[in-house]
C-alpha cells in the first residue's frame, strides 16, 4: 500500500479515560467506527502505528505517514500530548486533508477551538451509525474540494512551500541518468525515471510537455518543461538566438485550425520535435492540457491528473503513428511546475496512471514510460516512492 492511498489514523491505542476519568476502548473506536467509515471511501486503506507489520524504526514510518497520507483522521478525545505532536506535524506539513474526532462531551483547547471537528457517540448502534457516516462524508467532501486548506499553519502562511529531504537544498541533478523498473505483469514494459540536462537527453520516441488548457507555451528563456522543449526545438543561429519558433507556431495552428483558445483538461495536440529530431532523437511532442490558469490566481493542476498521462500513451497507439515506430516517452511529473503540485504527491498519481494504463493495454506500442526528475532530493523521493508499488519490481536497471 502505497501512502497516497491510506488514511492514518492518529489517536489514543487500548483502553484509556476520557477527560471525564470514564474508561474509553479506543480500539474499539478505530476498528468499529474509523475504520469502517474510511473503508467506505473507494481505494482508501486505514491504517494507524500498530498496523506496521514490516520491520523498522515506528517513528520514522509514523512520520512518512504523517506526510504522504493522502488522509488523515485524528481523535482528540483524551487530549492527548502525543495525539496533539502529531496533529501539530500534520498541520506543518500537509495544508490539508485532516479530519479531527472527538467524543461527546469533550472540550476543544483552545487553539484549535476554531477548527471544525466532529463530535461522535459509542453508546448505541444507532450512534455509531451516525458517527461512521459524519466521518465518511467529511473524508470524501474534503478529497473532493480541490481547494481545501485544513491546517492553520497553511491558512496563516499560505505560500509555505515543505521538502522532504528537512535541511538540504534541493540540488539538479546534471548526469545524465535512467532507471527502469519492470512491470510485475509484463516485464517487457517498464516504468522509469530519468535525469540530466534536457539538452543531452537521447531516450524518448516522445517528450510530453505540461501545458495549461489554452495551450500556450512558456517563453524560451523560463525553466520550465515547456520553455525549454520549446527553445530546443526552435531553429537557431550559431549564437544560439532563435530564428524559427517552430514547435510553438505549429501548436498555433493547431489552435487556430480547432477554432478555440481553450482545451477541456487533459487534452492532447502533438507536434513534431522540430530540432530535436536532429539533436535528441525526438520523433513528436505530446502537448498535454494539464493546468488550469485562473486571472491573478496562477495555475493549478487539473483535478485528474491520471487521465492526463493515459491519454498521452494511448495517443501513441494510434494508427497515425504507427510508422514512425514511437515506443517510449518521457514525461515531466505533471502539476508540479506552474501548478505547483507535491512532486511526492503527484508523482505517485503518474506512476500509477502509466502502469495501469500498459498492464491493461498490452498491445499499446509504448514499451517504456519515463519521468524526467529535476533534483536530487526528488530523485530521492521517487525511488522510494518506487520501492513500495506493488506493481513494480524493486530492482532497476540503472545506466
């Protein structure tokens, strides 16, 4: 299980009293109201500390949780200090979703008296019925509104940027470097992950570009996926200055030719790779709509995310393509740039879609599906984030 897909569960374990001195079974609360509440959010696993049943330090793996989680549910019944260091961790590092419980009767401090929180009762089946649905249709409006922000800590600094990796700047990663990992199911194809300057990358039949839905790319000079596909693929003189914006005019007339000047998300237009045909060995380039702008607001990525990447790959299947022999792609992790995703976050999303996508169209002609990492600590991240999805074998080929 991979931690975007579970909920944990922060809360007293055994039996203990409540702020009244009453004896309260609170596994008894995780296993008959939690849990079966969070059991009911499709794809979502619950899961607290003394679930771990792989060896390891507890802490550690509390903490991962505490910040991959794609939910987490915490019971502040007996006011707990260590309930209340973990609710204070969360809150530092995830500006949402986190669902505070408390039993009947208790009185939230004050600090967070302003924060919403539900209140549930053990004592009769009617109750815990009652308590399970409250619990249920928070997890699920909050996975839902894209725009929620839970924490205090992301409300009062909303432009709070957290790392993994505490105490390190982030480093770009130079070398060039590639690591394949099998599928479990088809070995024959393997997701991968790619590093190095863009300009002395050779791998990749197609280099997908992360557009916003009007699909205009970024100006050469930016660091963005877009801006330097756009100005590797651009005709230039010896000095290097632009003379044709060739990937960038023809995405133009693709625009004009559809009439519009905005794409419904996740939309694919492909171009050819202009110079990079020559210089990368790139056959096309997958321009996919995958954030949204919104005036004086920026962007934000998409709501489905997935659906971007399998749209790509199965654009690749089609038979306009077949002869030019397009087996691989190297993708940014979309959402992460102007969209400013968690690349941990996101990065997981895409793994998935991609695998998902091959294991279940095993005729589809793309063999390899990479994504291109920018740092060290994200290369970090990744190959992790790699090690626990089950549908990946462990063990790269690295070159």
């Amino acid at each position: 299980m991979s931690q975007q897909d579970s909920c944990f569960v922060i809360m007293p374990y055994h039996t203990k009293k409540d702020v009244d001195g009453k004896d309260v079974d609170f596994d008894e609360i995780y296993d008959y109201i939690i849990k079966e509440a969070v059991q009911r959010v499709p794809a979502l696993q619950c899961i607290r500390c003394d679930d771990f049943d792989q060896p390891g330090w507890i802490p550690a793996r509390m903490l991962t949780q505490i910040l991959e989680a794609r939910v987490a549910v915490v019971d502040i019944s007996t006011l707990n200090a260590n309930v209340f260091y973990e609710l204070g961790v969360r809150h530092a590092l995830r500006k949402s979703i986190t669902v505070l419980i408390r039993r009947k009767g208790t009185n939230t401090p004050f600090n967070i008296e302003g924060m919403s929180s539900i209140e549930y009762d053990s004592t009769g089946p009617r109750a815990i019925d009652e308590a399970k649905a409250k619990i249920h249709s928070a997890i699920v409006s909050a996975i839902d509104d894209t725009d929620n922000i839970d924490s205090l800590v992301y409300q009062a600094l909303p432009d709070l940027k957290v790392h993994r990796g505490v105490g390190r700047v982030p480093a770009r990663v130079t070398k060039v470097q590639v690591f394949e990992f099998p599928l479990r199911q088809n070995p024959d194809k393997r997701l991968g992950l790619v590093t190095g300057d863009r300009e002395y990358l050779t791998i990749g039949d197609v280099w997908v570009n992360s557009e916003n839905t009007n699909m205009q790319m970024d100006r050469f000079y930016g660091a963005s996926t877009s801006a330097t596909i756009r100005y590797l693929g651009a005709r230039k003189n010896a000095a290097g200055m632009v003379k044709e914006d060739t990937i960038e005019e023809e995405l133009r007339r693709k625009m004009a030719a559809e009439e519009a000047i905005e794409v419904q998300p996740a939309t694919v237009f492909v171009t050819g790779a202009g110079a990079l045909r020559d210089s990368n060995n790139v056959k096309r380039i997958f321009h996919v709509a995958t954030v949204n702008g919104e005036p004086r607001e920026g962007y934000k990525p998409v709501a489905n995310l997935e659906r971007c990447v399998t749209n790509a790959i199965r654009e690749a299947g089609r038979p306009d393509y077949q002869s030019e022999g397009l087996t691989s792609m190297v993708f940014p992790i979309l959402g992460t740039g102007a969209g400013g995703g968690s690349v941990v976050t996101h990065a997981e999303r895409c793994f998935k879609a991609a695998i998902e996508f091959m294991e279940s169209n095993p005729t589809n002609p793309i063999q390899r599906v990479y994504f291109y990492v920018w740092t060290d600590i994200d290369l970090e991240n990744c190959l992790t984030l790699i090690a626990s999805i089950p549908g990946l074998s462990p063990r790269a080929n690295a070159s």
